[in-house]
C-alpha cells in the first residue's frame, strides 16, 4: 500500500456514504498462496470500503483453520472452474460456504479479480492513474452478501492473451492503472539480434555482417556501439544463427532451472519471461532497414516490394524458422531441474519491410508481432492493406498472432483522438487470430485518457459496446462538462480521420508538420469549448459541496492549459512556414523589414511555447510526456531565415536599424542552439560551393548520393537547365563537401520544387567534420514548408557554425517520406560563408 492513498481517496471519490460496512466484510482474507502484489490490491480494495462505507476492513492471512462468512482472497491455479492454457488470465468471483471468494488463475489474474471486484460490485471506475482519476458510479450497485446459496457471481477471461499498451499503468498516487484494467505482458519479442550479436564481434568474424555491393563486409555504421540502427548481419550465414541459438539457450539456463549440454556463449541475452507454464524469448532483429548485399544464388534475395519496400520477409524467417528450430531441439536435449518444461513462444517482429507473409510455412513456437501503426487506418487503402495481411499470416502455422502498434502521446502536441479506430481495429485483430498486443503509446493523460480507457476495456472485452464506454466515461468523468468536453475531442478526431494523404507507418509522429492538420478557426472552436466545460465544472462546484465536488474542474484544467501549450506551438510552425516562403536574396526592402516583424514574432512565440509547456508539465504530472520539444527544434529554419534577412539588410540595403533587431534575435536563436552569434562586425558573405547548379550531380567525386532502394524510385540528373530530380524516395540523400574555418558561420540554401502533403519531406542541413572524419556537429534541419503557405517553389536555409577542430563541411540534402508519384526538383544550392565575430 502506497503512502497517501486515504487522502488521495477523501478528495476523489463521489456520492455519501454508504450505511455501514456490510456483514462479513469486515476482513480480508489472503490465502497462503497470495502474493505480495495480491496483499496490495487488497490492501486498496480496503481503502475503497473505507470511503464507501467509512469503515476500512483489516488486510489478514487466512486463519489455518480457515475461515467463514468472510472475503477471501487468492490465486487458485486448479480450480475446477479455470481451464488447464497458462496464458489464460481467469478471474472469478463466487459465493460459496466460506463467505465471498475473490480469486484468480494465479496472482497477476488474483489482482484483476480484486479490483473487478471493485468495479463490479462497489460501483468504482478508474478512468486514469492518479489524483482525479477515480469516480464511484452515480448509482453504484448493491454489494453482495456474503450468505447465501453458492453461486458463481463474475466469472471471465480477457479476449487477448497478451494485452500490454506500454506505460499505462502506475502514478504517484491511487491504485496500479494497468493492474486495475487486466494489462498483461506474457511475452518477449523486442528488437534483439543487435544485442545477441554485437558489433564488436565485427573485429573477430567480419564475415558474418552485411557486405556492400562488391560483397565486403560492412563495419556496422554504430560501431563499436550496440544500436538498433545498425545494420544486420548476414542471416544466411549458419554461423550467425547458431550464436544466435547457443546465446538463446544460454540465457534461457541463466534465467530458469533448464541445464543444457554443448557449446556455450556464456550469454544472458536475449532476456528470458516466465510465468507458470510459460517461457517466452524474442528472435526478433534489430530496428534497421539495411540487411547487405547478396548473390544471384541466394534463394531469398527481395523479388519484389511490399508497401513500397524491398520485401525481405523470405529472408528474415528463413533465419528465424532455423534460429526457433535450433532452440527447441536444445531444450530437447537438455534438462528441467525443478519444473516440467513450459510451452515455449518465440516472439518474432514482423517489422516494415520483412512484414509481408513468408512463402514457407513458420516454426510452430514463433509469435509473429505485426507492426502497422493503426493510426493511420483514417486512410481506407491502409485500413484494408493491413487487414488482408492480418488475415494471410493467421493461415500460418503460427500458434497466435502478436500486433505491435503505435497510438502515441508523446510525439504529438496536437489532441489526436484514436476512439473511433479503437473500437474498429481491436475487434477485428481479435476476429484475424491476433491475441497478443502490444502499443506504443507513452500517454499524455490530459488528451490521450479516454482512448486509453477504451482501448483497455476492449482488450479485456473485445464484444463490450464502445459507444457504451465511452458515454459511462465523459458522463462519469467530465459530470456536467461531458458534452462540451466530448465536443472538443470528436473535433480533433474528425481533423486526424478526415485528414488528406496516404496513410504509412508513423506518419505524423514527432513531426512539427503536424501543426498543419489545424486550422486557426480549429483552434477557436476548441479553445471555446474547454472554456464552456470548465464554466460548467466550475457552476457544478459552486452548487454542490464538499471536497469532491471541484473534482470536474480539475479534470478538465490539465486539457485547458495543454491546450494553450498546443495554441503556441501552432503560431510557432505557422510563421515559420510563413518565413519560408520567401526569397530573401531579391525580395524588396519593405518585404525584408516586413519578414523581421514575422521573425521577431515567431521568435516570441517560441518562447511562449516553451514557457506553456513548462508550466503545464510541472503542474500536471500525467502530462510529463510532452515536455520533450527536441524533436520541435530539430526542424528549426527561424535562424536560418534571419541570418538570410540580416546579409540582405546589411549588403543591399544597408538598415543599421533593422539589422540591429535582426542581430538580437539571431543573438537568442543561437544561444538556444548552444553555439553564440556576437553581434557587431561586418558581415561579408563568401560563396563556398563548388558546384551550386547541379550540373555535375553524376560525379561522385562532387555529390555524393545514396538512395535505399523503394519502388517506382527515381534520381537522376536534369539538363537544360541543370538540376536535380527525385521521385518517390522512401529514403534518400545527397551532399557536397565544402572547406570550413572554425568559428565561422555557414548558411546554406537550396531552391527546391516540389508538390508534397505534409509529411512529403525535403529538407536540407549542415554539417561538419574533422581530419579524421568524424561528425562534429549539424544544424537543424531547414524543411519545405506546407505547399498551402508557401507554394510549390521554395527557398530552404540551414545555418550553423562550424566548431572547433571542424576542417569540412557537408550541405547535406534528404528526401524522406515522399509521396507515391511525386517528385522533387532542385534547381539550385549554395553554402555561404558568413565572417566570424572572433577577432
């Protein structure tokens, strides 16, 4: 039991008190078999009774001579009424001669019991974790009486197997919110072969990692550093999968009372789940797209695409069909010490451009874990491509599917309600043979918690009525305020699901384009309806009394103030995008004074933004998921922009005034970058590019260019006038080196023509190295702003000093995400030197 858990329950809870605390309940009983985590959620069961009843029962072991016309409390592994699946989280609640019978297929399902228990009989919902998140029904059920006939009061099994939407779960107060709501995880399945096989083994069999083009091993990029993002190794090779097995087996021993014989790797990795009767593993790769070069023998060479990737799904479950079949026959010839051997699941990503179904049949012990990110199912093509892949991997001999999904708060300023793909993907998964999920979500409370509750009470009951749940909860957590409240959030779940482009993994997700899925007019009208619900919370205050009765208020400030948060940010990105569409270089001296007014704006919005989100994140614990900006400031042309302004105020027009101005707000961008630009010498631009029209883009001497491989993909060089065209890049750069003196500033420009949606990227940077070659700094990315503000034909800019030790620089130019048929034109770029303010 956590300390302040009876305060915290004194100023949540609702309605008066009940009579008294009914006959029997006046303890707890725990069986010997309950856990400590069993003996907790008693423990807040009592605290529950106490506010409703204002008698708190005791929390006691069961008496060795048992115990009559009490609650007791505690797992029961054999009961007649659980079946003999030790996945199967079974909760049930009984009547019988003893008294009330709380009990669970073992001790995780013994807590689920407890707190249905709570909810179905005492009336009490937990909407999110923390301080306001309980409420007791307006019209709570009658508690049972513990005398009676025998009879079988709950009795249920969750519809998933495996239900775990990460980071659900605990606050600093109030009972587990996962435990509450039935969250399990029962497997492993996270990316894994970059751990088992680390780079470093690279020095020692370099034949074993991915070769390039002439078939040379290839140093993994992250070397020697353990990253997912480093290139696999070479699945073919059967060297690779036996470390692969021997490392499995060998922490598998680490982790149980398994003994094995042969040849070990002394590994403890990958990391080993157990639970009664089950052992899960993950054979799962790394999180890289790049899996080398191969021969024209090799059978499971990409034949084709899949979502516009190269389809390496052959490949990967060839590998993971013998990495599972090399397992089971260790265990076979091993050892169980102390237990029977459990039922083993090999989790296994079925990840992006390996998620297409194998032309073979797969290990009966793998898991496939599918990874579409449903948030995209607003795009009826996506929605209808994911589900007939769903439905081809179920006619596998996989024992059940595994889905990890990807409905995130953290990543997203913007309120993104998911309640409508929610209610449509959960029981369709379940329909396709899907019974383990995983989500990615990282929770912002205050705009994520009613698609949160909805997406745990369906993996729990996959038949309940969505529409049901969600009318309990904005009626029962928003009280008076639930229309206006319910109003705001099915706005911004009509913007996301009526959205324009094509639905692809992520898409959105820690993207500052994301401001432009709103309208100004979006913002007004939800801006209006937070303050029409929290006049109504606050009337409801004014009218009843007693602790509980701000309790709506207080729910809904925590959405009020993020919302202000999401309002700057807004303002942020849109004059930004206004800067950018602008050609500095012949613009008009009225057009240059006019763009430092926007600068100047911009840069005051930038701190507002910053300023809101503190003060939301530190007075609202649940919302501590959107204070990470970092991914905001990494698209970030503002400096870039004013030093643009700043040389064509100085070298045309020379505006003392107006460039004193621009000078101060340059002055504060980079202080913000960590670099400092010092006012007061003169600026004298030097052109450092060497090939600034394109004309020798096909000289790799000159441009260097890499493109991963996507369908339909085109880059080529254009004639008459020179330039450069790319097409339907999923992944894709090209850079010009440049000679760099440390102290010295940079800004590069790129004239760039394209038609994109707002996640159609084209973005410029720079960067510099050392002698030696290694990175020493970049500079925030300069992205084409939305065509709808800025048109087809822009001007980016990137700017950033060059640090100590720098001796080149790279303008780095990257397509990413384009859209299917669209191409990008550039027909111009430039680096320029802007003289150092050191002496």
């Amino acid at each position: 039991m956590r300390s302040g858990i009876a305060l915290f329950l004194a100023t949540v809870a609702a309605g008066s008190l009940d009579a008294r605390l009914p006959d029997g309940y006046e303890t707890l009983y725990l069986s010997p078999h309950a856990s400590n985590e069993v003996k907790e959620a008693a423990g807040e069961l009592a605290q529950l009774m106490e506010q409703q009843f204002g008698t708190a029962p005791k929390v006691a072991r069961l008496p060795m001579w048992g115990a009559r016309n009490g609650i007791i409390i505690g797992p029961d592994a054999n009961h007649e009424a659980f079946d003999e699946n030790p996945l199967t989280d079974e909760v049930r609640v009984a009547r019988t001669r003893h008294g009330l019978e709380i009990t669970g297929s073992d001790n995780p399902s013994t807590c689920f019991a407890v707190f249905r228990f709570a909810e179905q009989f005492l009336g009490w919902r937990y909407y999110q974790p923390g301080e306001t998140g309980l409420e007791r029904l307006d019209s709570p059920p009658e508690a049972p009486s513990v005398q009676g006939a025998d009879e079988v009061l709950l009795f249920e099994r969750p519809s998933y197997l495996s239900r775990n939407p990460y980071s659900l779960g605990r606050a600093q107060e109030g009972p587990d919110w996962g435990s509450w709501h039935g969250l399990r995880e029962r497997f492993y399945y996270n990316h894994t072969l970059h751990r088992v096989l680390p780079p470093t083994e690279f020095d020692r069999h370099p034949e074993w990692f991915a070769k390039d083009e002439n078939g040379k091993p290839m140093r993994p990029p992250y070397y020697p550093k353990v990253h997912g993002y480093n290139d696999h190794p070479d699945l073919s090779r059967p060297e690779v999968r036996q470390w692969a097995i021997e490392a499995t087996l060998d922490a598998i021993e680490a982790a149980t009372s398994f003994q094995r014989s042969g040849t070990k790797v002394t590994s403890t990795y990958p990391p080993v789940r157990q639970s009664r009767g089950v052992l899960s593993v993950s054979a799962s790769l790394g999180d890289s797209f790049v899996f080398g070069h191969f021969g024209e023998d090799y059978p499971w060479k990409p034949e084709g695409y899949f979502r516009r990737w190269p389809d390496w799904s052959n490949h990967v479950f060839a590998y993971s069909n013998a990495v599972a079949e090399g397992i089971e026959h260790g265990l076979q010839q091993g050892t169980w010490k102390s237990q029977s051997r459990p039922d083993l699941y090999i989790g296994t990503l079925a990840y992006l451009n390996w998620e297409n179904v194998p032309d073979f049949p797969i290990h009966p012990s793998i898991v496939p874990y599918l990874t579409f990110d449903r948030s995209q199912w607003y795009d009826e093509a996506a929605k209808a491509d994911d589900l007939q892949n769903v439905e081809a991997w179920n006619k596998t001999a996989a024992p059940f599917l595994g889905t990890w999904d990807y409905l995130f708060g953290y990543g997203f300023i913007i309120p993104r309600s998911m309640t409508e793909i929610v209610s449509e993907s959960i029981p369709a998964l379940h329909e396709r043979g899907v019974r383990a999920y995983f989500c990615q979500i990282a929770a912002i409370w205050p705009y994520d918690g009613h698609t949160n509750w909805l997406l745990a009470r369906l993996l729990w009951d996959v038949d309940s009525d969505p529409s049901d749940l969600l009318d309990e909860y904005f009626t029962e957590f928003y009280g008076p305020a639930a229309e206006p409240m319910r109003a705001f959030f099915a706005h911004a779940e009509k913007l996301w699901m009526e959205q324009p482009g094509s639905g692809w993994w992520l898409r959105h997700w820690k993207d500052p384009w994301q401001a432009g899925l709103w309208k100004q007019e979006d913002l007004a009208l939800c801006r209006n309806l937070l303050e029409e619900a929290l006049e109504k919370a606050k009337s409801f205050q004014r009218v009843e009394s007693g602790l509980q009765a701000n309790r709506f208020a207080k729910r809904i400030e925590p959405t009020r103030q993020l919302f202000a948060f999401t309002e700057a940010f807004h303002e942020y990105q849109s004059l930004c995008w206004k800067l950018q569409g602008n050609d500095w270089d012949s613009a008009s001296r009225e057009a240059l004074l006019t763009g430092i007014q926007t600068a100047k704006a911009a840069s005051e919005a930038r701190s507002r933004m910053i300023t809101l989100r503190d003060k939301a994140v530190r007075t609202f614990p649940l919302a501590a998921r959107a204070s990470d900006l970092q991914w905001v400031f990494r698209y970030d042309s503002l400096g870039a922009n004013m030093a643009a302004l700043l040389t064509n105020l100085v070298s045309r027009f020379q505006e003392e005034q107006a460039s004193k101005i621009t000078e101060a707000l340059l002055s504060d961008w980079t202080t913000s970058q960590g670099i400092q630009w010092d006012p007061g010498r003169e600026i004298k631009p030097v052109q450092v590019l060497n090939d600034r029209s394109f004309e020798h883009v096909e000289n790799p001497r000159i441009w260097h260019r890499q493109f991963m491989d996507s369908e339909g993909i085109v880059q080529k060089a254009r004639k008459n006038p020179n330039g450069f065209i790319a097409g339907n890049v999923r992944r894709g750069h090209l850079y010009q080196l440049f000679a760099a003196t440390p102290g010295n500033y940079y800004l590069g420009k790129v004239d760039v023509e394209t038609r994109q949606s707002l996640t159609g990227e084209v973005y410029i940077r720079i960067d510099f190295f050392n002698k030696e070659h290694a990175l020493l700094a970049e500079s925030p990315r300069a992205r084409i702003a939305p065509v709808e503000m800025a048109g087809t034909r822009q001007t980016v800019r990137a700017l950033m000093q060059a640090p100590p030790d720098a001796a080149y620089g790279r303008l780095f130019i990257r397509f990413y995400e384009m859209d299917p048929g669209s191409e990008a034109v550039l027909n111009s770029a430039s680096v320029l030197q802007l003289k150092s303010r050191v002496p």
